[in-house]
C-alpha cells in the first residue's frame, strides 16, 4: 500500500469513489454507533438463549433440535458462534481482559464471527425448512434463532469496519477505466472492491513481551485446540452438521485473522520454533490415543500418506518451481517396489521378503532412479517441458503397469489385478498388523500405521526444512525466481533442479513404500492424473497450490482439506473434479499464494502491486508482455 | 493389412490428426510461450459441439451434407472457450510467474473436462458419432477409409490456408513480429492482445476440425479424449520444433508413423515380442518425445532458441 504523502493535494477522486482513506472506518449499515453496538450484544445474548431452546418439533432432523434446555447437533455450533462473537465483541468494545482478544483492536473480528454465527444458524434453519418441507416443522426457538443472528449480523455490520483502501497506486483506477463504458459492471466492482476488509496489516502488540510461561502455554492450548476442533470435525456423523462446521470454522479463522490473533501466534511460533514443532508432533501423535477408533485413523494415516507426498511435491513445485504433473507416478513406483519386495505370494519375487528398512530403501531408490530418468533430458530445457513430460510419465507408467502382466506385456506387476495380499510390516519385532495394548487404550492396525506413517511426515518435514534453510535449498528459490540471474550468480540450474526433482521423486517412493502396506495390495488404478479420490496427481497439485507453494503447513493443511470435504461431502462427487479445475484458476487469479503464505511466495506472486505508481500504468501493457516471455 | 505402405498410410492419417491439434499448442506458444494445457480439452468441446449439431439436425440427413454444418457447430464451439480462456484466465496472469498459468491451464483443463461430464448428456459414456461409411477405397494394396480422407483432406487445406495467412496477410505478418519480440511488435504499433486472441482462435478452429475428424475415425467420442490427444499433439508439436507451424505438422505425421509402425513392427524385434501392440503405442510415443528432447531438444524444425528467461 501507497501511503500519500499530505504535502500534496488530493488527488481528485476518479469515477466518484471516494477518498481512499473516508473509505476506511465507516460501516456497511448506517447506525448510530451506540445502537450498533446494543443490537451486536442483544443479537449474541438471543442467539445464546435460542439454543437452549427447541428448534423442530420432530427429530426426524439430525442431531435432535426438539430438546428444550439442553443444544444439540448444528445448536452446539451456534452456541460457540455466539459465545466467541460475544466475547470478541467485548474485547473490540475495549472491556477489560477481554481485550487481549482482538489485539489490533479491529471490529473486522466481530463482524466476521458475526456472519460465521448467522451462516450457521440460517443454514440450520434452512435446512430443517427444507428437508422437512416448510417453516411449519420450525419451532419457536428456530425462529428466535433466525432473528437473534440477523439482529446480531444488522449490529455488527453497524459497527466501523477497517476497509481496505483504495489503492490509490494506477493498477485499481486502470481496471475501474477499462470497466468504465459499462455502468453497473463498474459500480459493482467498485462496491466489491471497496467493501474489502482490511486486515493483517494493522499492528498488534508484540507478544514476545508477554511472559514466558504465557508463550508456551499459548502453544500448548492451540495445540490442544487444534486437534479437538479436527476430531470434532472428522466425527461429525452427517453431513448437515459438517456443512455448518465447515462454515463456522471458515469464518472463526478468518476473523482470527482480521483481529491478528494469528500473527501474534506466528510470532510465538517464530521465537520457539522447537517448542511449536514439539507440540505439532505431541498433537499428531495424541490423535490416534484420543480417537480411539480405527476408521478414523484409517483416515489419519491416509491423510498423512497424502499430506507427506503433498510436501514432496512442494519441494519441487514451491521451492524449485518445476510442474510436475504426474508426480504420482513415483509414489506408485515406490508402493510397486515396496509390494514386489514385501513377500506377498503375488510378486513375481514372492520369496523375497525384505525388512522394512530395506523395502524403504527400494521404494526410495526405484523412484529415485525414475526420477533422474525423467529430470535429466528435461532438466535441462525449459521449465515448460518437464510439465508437459511428467505428464507423459505419469500416464505411462499406469499404462506400462496395466500391460505388464505376462499377457500384454512381461509379467510384473500382474496387470490391472495388481499385487495383493501383502503382509502386514513388522517393525522392531511389533508387528504393525496387530492390535496393541496401551494401558486402557487399544491400538488397532490402521492406527500403529498412522504412527508409522507419522514418523515418514516428520522425516519428510525435516528433509524439508533443513533443505529449504540450506545452501541448496536457496538456489531452489533462486532459480524459482530468476532462473538466468541464479545461473549468472554460478548456481548451477541444471544439478541443483535435478536434486530437487531427484529428491522429490524419492520423498514419494517412500510414502509409497507404507502406502502399500496399509491398503494391503497396490492396483494401477489410483495413479492418474485425475480421479475421483486422492491421491492423484490433481488433487495433489491442488493440495500445495491451495495450502500454500514453498511452506510446510500449507500442503498438509490442503491435504486434510482436500481428504475429509470429499469424504464428507459425497453428495458432491460429481461435481467434485469440476470444482477442482475451477478452484485452481480462481486460485491463480486472486490467491497465488495459497491459504498459508509464504512470505517471501507472496512478495513474487504480487510483485506488480510493489511496482511505483508510474510504471503500474505501463507495466500492465507493455511490460507483462516482456515478463510472459519470461 | 500390415504391409509397410499401409502402416505408412496409417500413420500418416493419425498424424494428420496430430498435426491439426498440435498447430494450436505451437501458435499459442510461439506467441506467449504458454503451454495450453486445455488444449487437448478444445479439441474435446470441439467434437462435442459438431455431434450437438448432428444431433440437432433432421434424422436420416445425409451425413456428407451435414458435416459443414458440424464442422462450423464445433467450430464456434471451441473458437469461443479458447477465446474465452485467454480473456478471462490467462491474460489475467500474464505478468505472473511463469508456474500461475500452467496451473490455471491444468484448473481449466479439469473443468472443462469435468463440465463436459457433468452437464453434457449421456457423456458418462461414449458418445456416437456419426459415420462416413465403412466401405474403404483401395489404392494398390493399401485400403483407405472415407474418413482418412477426409481427415488428410481438411489438413491439407488447413495447413495450406494458415501458410498464407501467415505469410501473405497484414495480421499474419504481425503474429510473426509478434512471435519474434512482443515488446517490439507492440512498439511499432500492433495490437499484440488481438494477436494472441487470433493465435488462440486459430488453434481452437484447427482443434475442431481435429475433434471432428477424431469423431469420424473412431465412430466414438468421450469426454475425456483430449487429455490422451492433446498429450501427443503437444509431444508432435515439440518434436517438430515447438513454435514453427510447419514443424507442428511435420512433428503430427512423424509421430503418426512411428505410432504405427512401432505397434506393428516392435514385436518383431527379437526379445521384445511381449512390447508390441496397440497397448505400448503411447509408451514408445512418449519414449520417442524424451529421445527427441536429449537429442535434438529443439526439434525438427525449430531453430536453437536462447532460453528467455
């Protein structure tokens, strides 16, 4: 953002907007400001009552809204919705030790909450109209819900909102102009446009001044919060219940964001980066213990097998910046390797039963060599075309396993029936296969798998971290970003890019290696490019694309996403691979960065908007010519 | 059947095909330097458009006087979503970097597949498409279906329209600067953004003879064939020097007969029996695209470009 200098005399306003700094501070509802602020807190106190009471008569709609007293089912999430958007409001009102919570004291938070409740509630409300067939099936207390949140979302769109500036820099008066022969075309983009919150940029307090123990023990509750809100979340037993969860938790974040709870938690997390790490792992590792139920760590470890290959890939797509769009090609070589080596009766080597260590090593090193096979003819050409090779690769390779069956083809792999039946891995003597006894917990198969699996996400992390930090992992983002000035700087492109597609590859065989033990048998099926369900190679580009290029968190997080929605929502499978291909160019388009940026990610995606004012003008014509020839 | 001059001939049919897709990846390419992943999806809508028309025409209308007709129903289909692609998806992004439009390409190749799936009907399953007639042409001993002709009919005149366009024409002498140096072409006063929406609109129309022509061969449609089809039309384009149209079509036609004769002859080559047939036709297709890209990395035809980076 521009800041203008005062000496100078105003710009005149284009196209009627306003003054970039009047269009900040003033709220969505003209209110008088007391007025807003009774209705925000009367909406939260009847939202609050509402749920105690009965929302239907029948409980023919899930999770039983007929019980007077006590909530239940899609009430729970109204209530939190209430609470934290009562207490936040407090906290943006300037009570005392409430405060902490919007520590840049923007109202953005409350209005965000706000919505996030009056989401939840009116889609509770909805649905129960609809799927029961009218307002008629509402009770009483449905409809003091309904009207409490409006009331509650009519105060808090009362309140001053901290709105995002005009950018008083070309690259905004430049689109409004080309939009300019249409009216309402540009009046609704300027109404967009302007309505833009503003948040993340105002400062908060530094949290390094708190005491220690308050640090830490900040770590530990998200910790715990954190795991809670997913488990909440996987066991939601319907889909209405998600669909709300999925909302209120969409909104709390994001408020989270706007109020800078989230930038003073990065700063935490910056300053003890071994406590926060340490905390993850403890988190990842309670999640079996306290889901004690082996469909959802069947989930866990599927989660984690996609999420560690989300990372591998981010090794190549977000530090490197090479496309690889069969990358999972190499985790199926990886699960090939690893089932001809486990012992099953059905590899063409059925005597031959390596350890797991070994079996790794192979997975590892079969991707490892496919991958040099691959990266060194293409490596060395424009980026374009390792995009348009790994494709080939990752579509020949499900072909070439499809034909290798003694029929088509020499028999390998055993065709599109695969190799199945292969046994359960034995580690340190413990076999993995079966339950084992904690104290008063049981830890079932798919459960010794996640923990197994766990520690290959921790391995890959710190592969990750340790080689983004390292010499070689700043010539990766080096040559991301300028390929000709790296190689001028006597980095040299070729090696370092073939050691991260090499490394990428072989990070991917080893996911694939558990892979094969977990699903019990390894078919060519699952390896295309796009599918219904992950992992393939969309979904798991959309994964690092959506969580974020080049950071850690970012493909983990878009793995779990991209895992439960579609386990979730199942009435959405059609349309599912459709919302993918679209989310991806939106994505493009409006959020390069992902969900989680990395900062350094941000500045080169947006680099335009840092350009001054005077070349902004040119820039969009003639010099994003130059750069697509870049 | 598998005499040498009719696997030529075969191969000389499919890499028609090729050549005619490939044009499209190669014009948008050589202008922005943007791989159009969607490509191969153009192709797909463009068939998908002409069997609409089929479908919308009388019963039992002859299928030589309706093919015009589909041939313009495709035309516009798929010259509208390249065009539109460009505006609202890649032009967008063209100061970005250079990984944001090969994703939105990827995004734009799913969706519109996935459209195609979801909302055309009946396209869960193949669709028909209507035949020419199965009686072949005999020339010596090499049999020739109607629809080859076709197919090397409509590339001949493509290909031989778009050379004089592009030579002869006000428009094709400014894709050429254009291809040679944006910045310049813009300075001396050419409209680069109309160039690029021309080039796309070019490979659209090219896509949907192609799509047609894939209709007709084949007597089946799917609505995920251009994933399969635009993987080795981009791999003739490279082959025949990525940018040079001539190349695009040189590139098609090579590919198209080391297709065929490696499905036909590869089995006889004494330990790899198992290696022949249709099944690894696509593997020693992408075998060939690798072996190009260590060889000679800037095809056939292409001259040594200097990477722009």
């Amino acid at each position: 953002m521009t800041d203008i200098p005062l000496t100078e005399p105003l710009q005149p306003t284009p196209l009627g907007t306003t003054h970039p700094d009047a269009a900040r501070s003033d709220s969505f509802v003209t209110l008088p400001p007391g007025v807003a602020r009774i209705a925000t807190l009367v909406g939260v106190a009847g939202t609050i009552v509402s749920t105690f009471m009965s929302w239907t008569y029948t409980s023919a709609f899930p999770g039983d809204l007929t019980v007077n007293g006590y909530p239940g089912g899609l009430q729970v999430l109204t209530l939190i919705g209430a609470i934290l958007t009562g207490l936040v409001a407090l906290g943006a009102f300037g009570v005392k030790g409430l405060t902490w919570l919007v520590p840049n004291r923007s109202p953005n938070a409350v209005l965000l909450l706000a919505a996030g409740t009056f989401a939840t509630t009116w889609y509770a409300v909805i649905a129960i109209a609809q799927e029961l067939g009218g307002l008629a099936n509402l009770n009483p207390g449905g409809f003091v819900a309904a009207v409490a949140s409006l009331v509650l979302l009519v105060g808090t769109l009362g309140l001053p909102i901290d709105r995002q500036p005009l950018d008083p820099s070309g690259a905004e008066y430049y689109e409004l102009g080309r939009l300019s022969e249409n009216g309402p075309a540009r009046g609704t983009y300027r109404w967009l446009r302007q309505a833009r919150l503003n948040h993340g940029e105002l400062p908060v307090p530094d949290p390094a001044r708190a005491p220690a123990w308050v640090q830490y023990l900040t770590i530990v509750v998200v910790a715990a919060a954190g795991v809670k809100v997913l488990t909440y979340g996987l066991a939601t037993g319907y889909t209405e219940l998600f669909i709300g969860y999925l909302i209120l938790v969409v909104f709390t974040l994001w408020a989270f964001i706007a109020a800078g709870l989230t930038r003073q938690f990065s700063k935490i997390t910056a300053d003890h980066r071994p406590f926060a790490a340490l905390m993850g792992v403890v988190a990842a590792v309670a999640y079996p213990f306290v889901q004690n139920n082996e469909h959802w760590a069947n989930l866990g470890v599927n989660i984690l097998i996609f999420g560690t290959v989300a990372l591998g890939l981010n090794i190549v797509v977000g530090l490197t910046g090479l496309l690889d769009l069969g990358y999972v090609a190499f985790l199926g070589v990886g699960a090939y390797a690893a089932a001809l080596v486990s012992g099953s009766q059905y590899s063409i080597w059925s005597g031959v039963e390596f350890p797991f260590w070994a079996a790794a090593l192979t997975g590892m090193a079969a991707s490892l060599v496919f991958g040099v096979l691959i990266g060194a003819p293409t490596l060395r050409l424009r980026g374009d075309y390792l995009a348009i090779v790994t494709l080939g690769f990752g579509e020949i390779f499900r072909i070439a396993v499809n034909n290798l069956d003694g029929v088509s083809g020499p028999k390998v792999t055993n065709g599109p029936n695969g190799i199945s039946q292969i046994p359960d891995l034995s580690v340190f003597g413990y076999n993995l296969g079966d339950p084992h006894q904690f104290g008063s917990i049981t830890l079932g198969r798919f459960a010794n798998y996640y923990l197994l699996m766990l520690v290959i996400t921790v391995i890959v992390v710190l592969v990750f971290t340790r080689a983004s930090d390292s010499r070689i992992g700043r010539s990766w983002i080096a040559i991301r970003e300028d390929e000709t000035a790296a190689t001028a700087m006597g980095i040299n492109g070729f090696r370092v890019k073939l050691i991260a597609f090499a490394l990428g590859a072989s990070l991917a065989g080893l996911a694939g290696t558990v892979s094969a033990h977990v699903t019990y048998s390894v078919v060519p099926n699952p390896y295309q490019f796009s599918g219904a369900a992950p992992p393939n190679s969309a979904f798991l580009l959309a994964a690092v694309v959506l969580g974020g290029m080049g950071t850690v968190s970012g493909p983990v997080l878009g793995a779990a996403l991209l895992y439960i929605v579609p386990e979730k929502l199942g009435f959405l499978q059609r349309y599912e691979l459709f919302a993918f291909g679209v989310t991806l160019i939106l994505i493009m388009r409006f959020r390069p960065e992902g969900i989680i940026p990395n900062r350094r990610r941000k500045l080169e995606f947006h680099q335009d908007e840092a350009l001054l004012p005077a070349q902004q003008a040119l820039g969009d014509g003639t010099a994003a010519l130059g750069k697509a020839g870049a | 059947m598998h005499t040498l001059p009719q696997q030529l001939a075969n191969g000389l049919f499919l890499g028609s095909m090729y050549g005619l897709i490939a044009i499209g990846y190669t014009m948008v390419y050589g202008i922005v330097q943007l791989i159009n992943f969607a490509h191969g999806e153009i192709f797909m809508t463009g068939a998908f458009g002409a069997l609409t028309v089929w479908n919308c025409l009388p019963d039992g209308m002859n299928i030589w006087a309706a093919l015009p007709l589909m041939l313009i129903g495709g035309a516009i289909v798929s010259v509208l979503i390249a065009v539109g692609a460009e505006r609202f998806a890649y032009r967008p992004l063209r100061g970005a970097p250079r990984l944001a439009p090969l994703i939105t390409a990827i995004g734009l190749s799913l969706a519109l597949q996935q459209a195609i799936f979801v909302w055309y009907p009946g396209a869960d399953n193949a669709k028909d498409f209507p035949q020419l007639g199965t009686h072949p042409y005999h020339l010596g001993s090499i049999a020739i279906q109607r629809n080859d002709i076709f197919l090397v009919a409509a590339a001949v005149v493509c290909m031989v329209g778009l050379a004089a366009f592009v030579r002869t024409s006000r428009t094709g002498r400014a894709m050429q600067a254009t291809a040679q140096d944006p910045d310049t072409a813009q300075l001396m006063g050419i409209d680069t953004n109309r160039i690029i929406v021309i080039a796309f609109a070019i490979g659209g129309l090219f896509a949907a003879v192609a799509g047609v022509a894939f209709g007709l061969k084949y007597g089946q449609i799917t609505y995920n064939m251009g994933f399969q089809a635009g993987l080795k039309a981009f791999t003739a384009a490279v082959l025949g020097g990525i940018g040079n149209i001539y190349g695009a079509m040189l590139g098609g036609l090579v590919l198209g007969i080391a297709e065929a004769c490696a499905t036909a002859y590869i089995a006889n080559i004494p330990g790899m029996h198992q290696l022949g047939g249709q099944g690894w036709a696509n593997v020693w297709a992408f075998v060939l695209l690798i072996v190009v890209l260590l060889v000679r990395p800037q095809g056939l035809l292409g001259e040594r470009v200097a990477d722009r980076a």
